[in-house]
C-alpha cells in the first residue's frame, strides 16, 4: 500500500485553512482520505450543508487548486455514539490508511490507542479560517467570501446556502 492518510473533519464549509492543509498532507503521503464527520447531519446551525453539498464544495476547492482528484478519496463518515466503537467505524468506510491527521484530542487518542499513527496537521490563520467563523459572518451579511477559494463560494451560492443558514438562525427553525 502506498503511503494513505485520512484527514477528518466536518468542513462546514471548507474553507482556505483546509486547502491549505491538503496541500501540506499531500507533501507527506501518496494519497489522502477526506473523511466528511457527521454525514447524517444537515439543516442544523453547526451543521448546516449536506455531505454531498460538502464533497461539492470540497471537489471545486481541490479543482480550482489544481490538486489531482486522483489522489484524493471522499468518505462521508456518520456518526456512531460509542467511542470505543468509532476508529472501527471509521475504517469500515474508508479506503486502507496508514496515518491519521487530526488537531482533535479525542481522535488523536482514540486512534494512537489503535496503534495508528497520528499527526497534527499544520494550522493556518484560525482565527479567520473556521468555519464556525465563516457561518457567524455569512449569518450576519458580513463579508466572508474571501476566506473560501471561489469555487466554495460559488456552491454556497448555488445551493441558496446563505439563505439557508440565515433563515436557521432565525427562531422558530429546529436547533440540534
């Protein structure tokens, strides 16, 4: 097997930070898993795209990034609500991999406590690129477009996922 990594997150939306993350996991491996946490999960504050709308977003921020999709594999992962169940569950829906990148406490242990290795992926201007970030500016009609690649923007756009995010802010809409 060549050398496979996993990146886990949730990527609502995924945003430049991610992007650039990507690229640094690419330098390391052959190929990387995109592993979409909570796939179940739409139409909720913290959740609010579905995971395919996220595979858009994430397939025209690799495209427009030039990044061969070749080298890169989408799994929606749902969640399970047993810790100790969840690295087999998320290998029961992955390609083989032999690295796990998370900057998460918890995936970080319970992976090394499955004898895998675990790397912390590099982090690149949190404070602006997260995605809870983006979500709270997209809600508030401030600017936050330049804080994905264009072609993240442009899904939103076309999916009406401003819209959507502003009118589940409102009361009224189901929240978690």
């Amino acid at each position: 097997m060549s050398d496979r990594g996993i990146l886990l997150g949730r990527y609502q939306p995924p945003h430049k930070g991610h992007l650039e993350v990507i690229r640094e996991i690419l330098e390391e491996v052959d190929e990387i898993v995109i592993g979409l946490g909570s796939a179940q999960r739409s139409h909720q504050m913290d959740d609010p795209f579905t995971a395919g709308e996220r595979i858009l977003m994430l397939k025209r921020l690799l495209t427009e990034s030039e990044i061969n999709l070749s080298k890169v594999y989408f799994v929606p992962i749902p969640d399970v609500k047993s810790h100790s169940l969840w690295v087999s569950h998320v290998i029961s829906f992955s390609p083989p991999f032999s690295v796990v990148y998370s900057g998460n406490s918890l995936v970080k242990r319970l992976f090394k406590e499955r004898d895998f290795e675990v790397r912390a992926p590099p982090m690149f201007n949190r404070k602006e690129y997260s995605e809870s970030e983006i979500r709270k500016r997209i809600i508030d009609n401030e600017d936050w477009e330049h804080l994905v690649p264009e072609g993240v923007a442009e899904a939103i756009e076309e999916i009406e996922g401003e819209a959507r995010l502003r009118d589940l802010s409102q009361t009224g809409f189901l929240q978690k």
